[in-house]
C-alpha cells in the first residue's frame, strides 16, 4: 500500500508547479500538464517516488544511519524541525553552514566549543570574568546553538540528505555530491533533478505539500528504527541461548574427564595390590606365610 494517496497529494495541493516561464526542461518526464501557464506535477509518478525514497530511507534508518534534513525556506522551517525531531534525526534549518560536509571536522570543532563554554558556566570560570568577556561568550553561545544546536549529536557525516527545495540548498547537494552521499529530495518544477539521487516531484513552497512529504518519509524511519531495534534484540538473544548450548557440552565434558580421572586410580590401586607389591610390604607377607 502507497504511504501517500493520490487524494491527499491533491487536496495538499502538491501537483502544483511553477510558471511555464520558469519550468527546467529536465522536469519534463515528472509534468502532466499545462494549466493558465502554471506546470502540474503527474501525481501519479509523485506517488511511486515516495514510495520508493521512503523504503530507501526505512532501509538507512534500519541499519542505524543517520539522515540529515535541510529545509532553510521559511515556509518549511518550523515543519521540518518537528518532523526531524520526533524520529531523532538531525536538521539544518537556518543558514547552511559552507563546508559542513566537506570540512566535516571544522565544524565539530565548532559544535564541541558550545560544550566548552557549557563547562565554563558550572566549574566558575565565568566568576572570573569581566561583565564584557561574559557577555561576548554568551552571544557567541546562542548563535552557535541557533546554527548547529541541532546537529550537536551528529558525531559522523550523515548516511543520507533529505533537502526541501534543492534548487535553494544548491550548496548542500553540491557537498553531498562530491562526498557520494545520495541526496533525497523534493524537486519542483523550476528545479534540476540530476544531482538528485531520489526525485520526489512535489510541489516545495505549500506548507501543506511540505508536511505531507516530510511526514510519509518520518513514518518510515519511525518503522525502519523500531524493525532495526527488534532485530538487534533478537539478535542479542540468539547469541545468549547459543552462548548458553555451548556451555552445557562443555560442563559435560568437564564432568566425564574428572569422573574419568577419580576412577583411574582406583583401578590402579587394585592392579597395584595384585602385583605391585612394595619391597617392604613383601617381606612381612613372607614372614606370615612361613
């Protein structure tokens, strides 16, 4: 079954696309239409994209990878952090910072200065400092968190980016291409899907369109996370019980060997007591047969 319906695409208002004027030629396969000089998305083909980046995406969030999204359009701003969130996936909603991929370790730097600063506040190094020095950290604090705050818990490049508007986020997708990272995105009209590895024709500028989208793909790494987590408990038990069958054979063995060991001497001492007889021991039984 679709994760998104033709009804809710239309009602959504996601098959609406930009002025002719405007169009990409490369946009081509994904338009129906023409309509009063605005291109309309085929909605049909909207649906079978979806699906397919949503599995693809259900199948990196499976695996434990993490998925960037990047929406810095007003519009999407607000929908995309709550989305991201609720599936514990980082986002880029303000400015891109350039270099964030490909000067990947800067940025971490970057990230781990707000931690520093954190520690100032609690071991009362900030007592030490002037009214003005305070005051500058604290700037320098916020604005940090404001660009990166929701990236803090990135430790590694992301699997995967998920951009809104690729034609905005240029930089992004031009990072990501250079470092072979697939790029998800949804691409209107106006936009060039070549750079896109999974083209979703959508309509980038409706809210409603955006929420849409966004909320189908988070569905499916909402599943891919909790199948991923099911899988490595079950996993986990596996190994237990082969860990414990492995343990009884061994106990066996280990048993048999020392029973085998306690009866050994045994019959030693009966073979012993036949013929083995010490030299002392023999003399006193010669003096009893006599």
């Amino acid at each position: 079954m679709s994760r998104v319906s033709f009804e809710q695409l239309l009602e959504a208002g996601v098959h609406f696309g930009h002025l002719k004027s405007k169009w990409n030629p490369a946009m081509a396969p994904y338009i129906f239409m023409e309509r009063n000089g605005i291109h309309i998305i085929d909605l049909y083909k909207t649906v079978a994209k979806t699906d397919e980046a949503a599995e693809a995406l259900k199948n990196l969030a499976k695996s434990g990878r993490r998925i960037l999204f990047v929406a810095t359009k007003k519009q999407a701003k607000q929908i995309v952090a709550d989305l991201a969130t609720s599936v514990n996936m980082p986002y880029v909603i303000e400015r891109w910072p350039g270099g964030m991929l490909t000067n990947f370790p800067t940025i971490r730097k970057a990230v781990k200065k707000m931690s520093t600063i954190d520690k100032m506040a609690t071991d009362g190094t900030f007592d030490n400092l002037s009214k003005r020095e305070k005051l500058q950290i604290t700037r320098q604090r916020a604005k940090l968190e404001k660009n990166l705050g929701s990236i803090a818990d990135l430790n590694r490049l992301p699997a995967a980016l998920f951009v809104i508007d690729v034609m905005k986020e240029h930089i992004a997708v031009r990072e990501a291409n250079r470092l072979g990272i697939p790029v998800f995105g949804m691409v209107d009209t106006n936009s060039d899907p070549t750079n896109i590895d999974f083209v979703i024709p959508a309509n980038d500028d409706a809210t409603k369109s955006v929420e849409l989208i966004v909320g189908a793909v988070c569905k499916a790494i909402q599943e891919g996370l909790q199948e991923g987590k099911a899988e490595r408990g079950n996993k986990s038990g596996n190994d237990e019980e082969e860990e414990d069958g492995s343990r009884a054979p061994r106990r066996e063995r280990k048993s048999r060997a020392k029973k085998q060991h306690n009866d050994e001497p045994a019959e030693a001492e009966d073979e012993a007591s036949d013929d083995d007889v010490p030299p002392s021991a023999a003399k006193f039984i010669e003096e009893d047969e006599e």
